[in-house]
C-alpha cells in the first residue's frame, strides 16, 4: 500500500507540473483508490488539454487575428501529436483570420464553453471558411462554443476576381469536405455570409479519357485483349498511383460524351494478374477499389470511338455524420447545407432567422449531383425547430434515401419542406408543419404528419400519406401521373378562417379515409381531376352551404355529406364532363338548402345507387340540370319536415327549362324508396325539355309523395302509399 501511495504521489505531482491541463476530481487521486483503476483515470487526464494562450501567441480579447488563428493551429497539431484526445480554449472572444481559418486535425475533440466565440475577421470576401476539416481527416468532435462571421460588417462590394458572381454567399461557419466520423454537438454557428455549416465533399480529377485512349477490341473473362468490332476498350490501363487513393478507396467516371452510361470494368493486380470483372457499371457509380487492384481496363459496348470522352474521378464526400444539440442561426444562406454526404444524422437542433441570398433555407440538401458534384445518401432529420427562416426550413434537392422525423417546421408564410425533382427516396413523418408549405415532386412517404394554417403541392409520382392531420389548411394535389399520388387516413378541420379543405387537379387518385370537419371560407372540397379517381370512406361534415362542394369525377364509395347550417345555394356538385359513381353513401342536408345534389353537364354520366339522403328541410335531394346519362337506383330519400308540397325531391331539368331542348340524354329510376311527410313530389320528369326520350321509372315506392312524369316515360311497377 505504501508503494501505490508514493506512486499515485508521482503522478500527482507530474500532472500538476504540466501547465494548462485539466485535472480529475478529487476522488481519481485517493489514495484509498484501487490500483490499477487509479492509474487509468491519471491517463485519461493526461489526454484533455487547455490550450496554453501565451505558449502559442493566441489572443482572446479579439485582438491579432494572424497570430491567433497560428497558434490555434499550432496547437491543434502540436495536441494530436502529443496523444491529446480533447483540447480546449478558456472563455474570450478568438478573432479568426480573414484570409485563414482553423484547421482541425483527426482523432481529436475541440470542446469550448458557451462563452468563448470564435468570431470571423471582418472581410470582403466572397468565399470564406472559420472552421475547415479536409479530406481525409477522420474522428473529429466540435463541441461547445460559438462560431461567427462577419455578416453585420461585411464589405459585400468586393469580388474575389473578375469572374466570380458576387453574391458573397460562399462565407462558411464550418466546412467539412470528405471527413469520416465527424460529430459537432452544442455548437452555434451564427451570422455568416453564407451558412452556418456546410458538409460536403472532395473531388479530384485523375485522369481525362479522350478518343487516343481507346482501341477497338475488348477482354476474355480472363482479362486478356480480344478482338471485337462491335466494342472498344483502353488502350493503356488506369491506375490507382494518385496520391488521393491512399487516403479513398474509391473512385467513378463521370460526365461520359459519345460514349454509352453503362460500361464493364477489368481489375488487375501490380504484376498485371487479372483480378476481378464487374459488369454493366454506370456512370457517375462510386466504386470501391477492390483489395489488390493497381490499375483497371474498361470497355464499352459501342464499335466507334470518335469523339469519345469520359473523366476518371475520386470522389470522397463526408460519412458518418452527426450534429446535435446545436444552434445555426442569422446567416445569409443558410443553417445547415448537406452538399455530398453519406450517412448523416442531423438531431434536436434549432435552426432559425436565415436571411439574405437564396435558399434562405435551415437545411439543405444539394449536392449538385446532376451538374458533376456529389451524391447525398441516407441522411436523417430528427426533432429539429425551424423557424424565421425567410423561404424554406428545408429543402431536399438532391440525392436520396432522408428520414424526416419528429421535426417542428415553423417559419411562418414560407415552404416548411421542399422534395425536388432531383430527390428520390424521402420518409416523412411525424412533423408539424406549422404555418408551412410543403411541395414535393416524387418519391415521398408522408406518414402521421400534421399541418396547420398552410397548403400542400403535391405532384408524383411515387407519393403516399399516410395518416396526417391538416387545421385550417388546403390539402392540394395535382397527380401528374394516374394514381401517382395515394392518400389514406387523413383529417382536415376548418374553422373558417382561410381556404381550407381538399383540391385536386391533374390525373386520378385513390383516397381512402378522409374526413373534412367544419367550415371553410369557400369550398371544402373542389377538383377538377381527370375521371378515374376512387374514394373510399371520404367524409366531409358541416361543409359551408354559401358555396357547396365541387367535386371531381370519380367512384365514392360509402361517402359522408353533411352541410352545415346557413346557406341556402351551396349544393353538392357533380358538374364537369365524365363517369360519376356513388355508391353506399349518406347525403345530409341542412334545413337552409334549397337544393341538395346538383348533377350539370352535357357529358355527366352519373350513377347513384344504394344511398340514402335525408333532407331536414324543404329541399330537393337530387336536381339533374343536364348529362349524357342518369342512374338513380335503390336509393332512400327522407324528406320528414316538409312544409311546401310543391318541393320536388327527384327532378329532371325545372321549370324555367321546360321550353328548351333537352340535354338529359338517358335516364333510369328504379328501385329508390321516397319518403315524405306531406304530399310533396317524389319524382318528376315534366320539365325535361322539347324533344327528351322516354326515361325508365320503375319499382320505386313512394310514402306520402308523387310521381309527375313525361307521357312517354316507361313507368312501371312503381307504388304510391
């Protein structure tokens, strides 16, 4: 025991001879403390390091930003060559280096209090980074602190040469190109030129491929040269030598001209073995480079080689991302752009207040992958806030594979979620859109999301939304494809308060359990979509009566219609050109209503069969102004609080038509069940108009009410009680 106290002794005194380390509680130097674990706990102190100020000439009073951006530096490198794993700066304020930055080194944490600033030398810099981590750098933690840019003193009449743009929105917070493992967590990154953290990636061009560099002929399944005039190959073989592969091992073609997108590939070891084959390849695919290769052939299905050209790359974008808990906020740009990464989760982060030059966006997704950049892949967007940001909260432009989840999306008048058309692959769910739109191309899953006081442009194809719940607000979708867009369990409640409800336009769509709640301020419910579209279980309750419902063509199936009490014109429409089926639906009208259903249009081909209507009022249940065909079959219409026997529950055209020339083409009636609670006329076909055929009426029966009908209708079998 006397032995382990003198020894724990040395290493207490070793430690407190080191300035500028940070040292274990108390209890890690016990000397009551068991060997082996103390011994530990002294080498785990030994690896965090305070950053000496005056050691390596770093101001903290924002003061001499060469000589504190050196020595920053200076010190990174000298921690990580030291065994350091975390190193700090005290409190103060760090001024960065208008024409430098910082330049993290791997295997290291750079964790700083919430009140030491790393702030940007005022500049007129069009491109600028505080913060950089390159390619090939790996296991690297920003924690803590505060990263600012010059935004409010910024000098943006400057350019950087006579052929760059201008706009001055290339200034960086943080800058990462082809990092693997990279964690920045409890960061702000605030008032930059352009965003607040860009992840992105690396390329280097290897080699460009002209039409010399290729022979007729192609390989054996052995690699060896083979004559084939119906392909080309490379004459000489690509190699692997860049220095840029010993740090990436992998690697693509791109930007092919007068060449075929797909090709096959021949690995070689360095003593020109035949390794390995791979087939039918694509351009712009990131390939590994398999164990052993040196150098590869390739060979292209085509029998000229005129005018070919493609480009040998290595791409390396960021892998292995996460940012958390962190703040990004007040920049020009925006908070957080993802420009070629893969396998990024960004979490429970506050992203707000970006302003200034487009996007004007809190995330980014963009890699510019169609115009030769980098691909984005498998990234998550988890309990982030956004909000006050001046165009979008987020935007996924490019790439594939986003998890959205759990966020709250609140920039008010602005688009809360943007899917573009370059984006393939996105899981939305569990959001709130609050006061934001969402427009989204293709390839989305919505699921148990919510929206309130905003609208939706949703096109496909490929769209599906699952669960989601809208207040106040327009659930729009133009379905560029027929059934490119699928909805399911989704409620919409009005409150009256804007143009909310349901709208379709484009090609048909399935809908299955939509319910529509309350008043809007005009038409709940208003399409004008190609016919083909399929209902199931749509419900739309206390709907405003002032205006009515139009809807689109389409099959209803056990479909809900309730009005709301007030008005007097606003109908349930059927009025645009083609094939209309109810089926198995309830219609209900207010005691306000003149009219109930309204069917309008010379080319309406209307069916409705086993529904019922009850009419609280003096209202007609069913006016047919005009169509190319008419089915009412086995049908209940109740009408028991009639107090004018002149109200025509079923008619064919009115009066003020009698005189003109019909445009009700074929009619059947049979089978519906007609009750009244006074003498009032169950069905009518007298005022068809000049000229109209003979309609089919039949089985019907009918309490209390009457039957008035054309002398040429076929009328059978029908009972009046």
């Amino acid at each position: 025991m006397n032995l382990m106290k003198a020894l724990l002794a040395l290493l207490l005194a070793v430690q407190l001879s080191v300035p500028g380390h940070w040292l274990g509680s108390a209890a890690s130097v016990q000397t009551g403390a068991v060997g082996a674990p103390a011994v530990a706990a002294a080498a785990t102190v030994q690896e965090k390091y305070q950053i000496e100020l005056t050691r390596f000439g770093i101001r903290n009073d924002g003061t001499r930003p060469v000589e504190t951006t050196k020595g920053i530096n200076n010190a990174l490198a000298w921690a990580s060559k030291n065994g350091k794993k975390t190193v700090s700066l005290p409190a103060g304020t760090y001024l960065i280096d208008k024409s430098s930055h910082i330049s993290m080194v791997g295997n290291l944490t750079f964790e700083l209090p919430s009140n030491a600033v790393l702030q940007k030398e005022p500049n007129g810099k069009e491109h600028y980074k505080l913060m950089y981590i390159g390619p090939g750098v790996r296991n690297v933690t920003l924690k803590g602190g505060v990263y600012r840019g010059d935004k409010d003193k910024h000098d943006f009449t400057k350019r950087d040469s006579a052929f760059t743009a201008g706009t001055h929105e290339s200034g960086y917070g943080i800058a990462a190109e082809g990092v693997v493992d990279l964690t920045i967590d409890g960061v702000k990154a605030v008032n930059f030129t352009g965003d607040g953290l860009v992840l992105g990636g690396h390329g280097t061009l290897v080699k460009d491929l002209y039409e010399s560099h290729f022979v007729q002929g192609a390989f054996n399944d052995k690699g060896a040269p083979v004559a084939n005039a119906g392909k080309i190959r490379t004459k000489e073989p690509l190699t692997f030598s860049h220095a840029i592969f010993k740090k990436e091992r992998v690697f693509e073609l791109s930007n092919a001209i007068k060449l075929p997108n797909t090709f096959d590939i021949y690995f070689y070891k360095e003593n020109g073995t035949f390794l390995q084959k791979l087939t039918n390849k694509r351009t712009r695919d990131i390939m590994t480079i398999p164990e052993g290769a040196v150098k590869f052939h390739l060979v292209f299905n085509q029998a000229s080689k005129k005018g070919a050209y493609v480009e040998f790359w290595n791409r390396a974008v960021s892998r292995n991302v996460t940012v958390k808990n962190s703040e990004f906020a007040f920049n020009r740009r925006q908070g957080i752009t993802v420009g070629g990464a893969d396998n990024v989760l960004i979490v429970n982060n506050s992203l707000h207040d970006m302003k200034g030059t487009m996007p004007q966006s809190g995330i980014d997704l963009e890699g510019g992958y169609g115009e030769n950049g980098h691909k984005n892949s498998n990234i998550t967007i988890r309990g982030n806030k956004f909000y006050n940001n001046a165009s979008y909260d987020l935007i996924l432009y490019d790439g594939g594979d986003a998890i959205v989840e759990d966020n709250h999306l609140a920039s008010k008048g602005a688009i809360g979620l943007a899917v573009s058309e370059p984006f393939k692959g996105a899981t939305v769910r569990n959001n709130h859109f609050d006061g934001t739109r969402i427009i989204a191309y293709h390839d989305v899953k919505f699921i148990n999301n919510k929206m309130n006081n905003s609208f939706t442009t949703l096109t496909g194809p490929n769209i599906s939304i699952d669960g989601m719940e809208f207040t106040d607000s327009l659930f729009a979708v133009s379905s560029k494809v027929p059934f490119g867009v699928a909805v399911s369990n989704v409620t919409i409640k009005n409150n009256k308060k804007g143009d909310s409800g349901l709208s379709l336009a484009g090609q048909p769509i399935h809908i299955k359990n939509l319910t529509i709640t309350g008043e809007a301020t005009l038409r709940s419910f208003s399409g004008t979509s190609a016919q083909g579209s399929i209902f199931d279980n749509l419900k739309i309750i206390g709907y405003n009566t002032t205006f009515g419902l139009s809807l689109p063509p389409g099959t209803y199936n056990k479909c809900v219609f309730e009005g709301a009490e007030g008005g007097k014109h606003g109908l349930v429409s059927a009025a645009s050109a083609g094939k209309y089926v109810f089926d198995g639906c309830t219609f209900k009208a207010p005691s306000s209503l003149n009219a109930f259903f309204l069917g309008e249009h010379p080319k309406l081909d209307l069916t409705i069969k086993n529904s019922k209507f009850e009419l609280l009022g003096n209202t007609q249940a069913i006016s047919i102004q005009s169509a190319q065909s008419v089915v009412l079959e086995n049908n209940t219409v109740t009408a028991g609080k009639l107090t004018n026997t002149g109200v025509e529950l079923i008619r064919l055209n009115d009066y003020w038509k009698r005189n003109e020339k019909h445009d009700i083409f074929k009619a059947v009636i049979r089978g519906n069940t007609i009750t009244a609670n006074i003498a009032a006329v169950g069905i009518t076909t007298v005022n068809a108009g000049t000229g109209a055929p003979a309609y089919t009426v039949e089985n019907n029966t009918l309490y209390k009410a009457k039957l008035t009908l054309k002398s040429n209708d076929a009328s059978k079998n029908n009972t009046s009680n």
